[in-house]
C-alpha cells in the first residue's frame, strides 16, 4: 500500500465537454432594471403620441391642414420611442434620454 502511482494510472480522466466551452457572461441585472424603467417610459410616451395624433386630426379639421411644429415634435417622441424600444429590445446600447441625450429631430 504505497501512494507510487503505477505506471495504468498515470492517464488523467477526460475533460466533459461543458468544461471546455466557455464561461457564458453573467445576466446583465442592471439592464433589466433599466429596461423596466424604460418600458414604463415607452409606453407613456406612446399613449403622449397618441393624444398629439388627435390633438393633429383637431387641428387639421379646424384649419385644413397640419400643424408644422406639432409634426416636429411627434417626430422626435417617435425616433424618442424608437430609442426607448432598441434598448429594451438589445437592438441598441446606448441609453436613451434621461441618462443619455433626447433624440433630435432632422
């Protein structure tokens, strides 16, 4: 009873396979709890574009045609909510507004 190896174990046992893939990054907590945030954000501004697209119809039966600065601004509530929805979504990592700038209209 000696603790020399012999020479049937020298083989070291094999490697699973799942050792050898590699380590998968942790789950990103922080951008869930952004993501939270910002959907509650979303869809406030949505039910914002909704009521500006009434308060455009209001105006357009009034005067015949649409009012230029209220399509401006929905404008940029629309590329506001598209920046909302790519972040939740991963399609984007930036942040939107409020940690990151308010989009531009152009």
């Amino acid at each position: 009873m000696s603790d020399a190896p012999n020479s049937a174990g020298n083989v070291p046992p094999p490697i699973p396979p799942q050792a050898l893939a590699p380590p998968h990054p942790p789950f990103p907590v922080v951008r869930l709890l952004y993501s939270i945030g910002y959907g509650f954000i979303a869809w406030f501004v949505l039910h914002i574009i909704f009521v500006l697209a009434v308060a455009q119809f209001g105006m357009l039966a009034i005067s015949g045609r649409a009012n230029e600065e209220l399509k401006s601004f929905c404008n940029t509530l629309l590329q506001y909510e598209w920046e909302l929805l790519a972040f939740i979504t991963f399609t984007r990592d930036e942040q939107p507004f409020p940690i990151g700038p308010f989009p531009k209209h152009t």
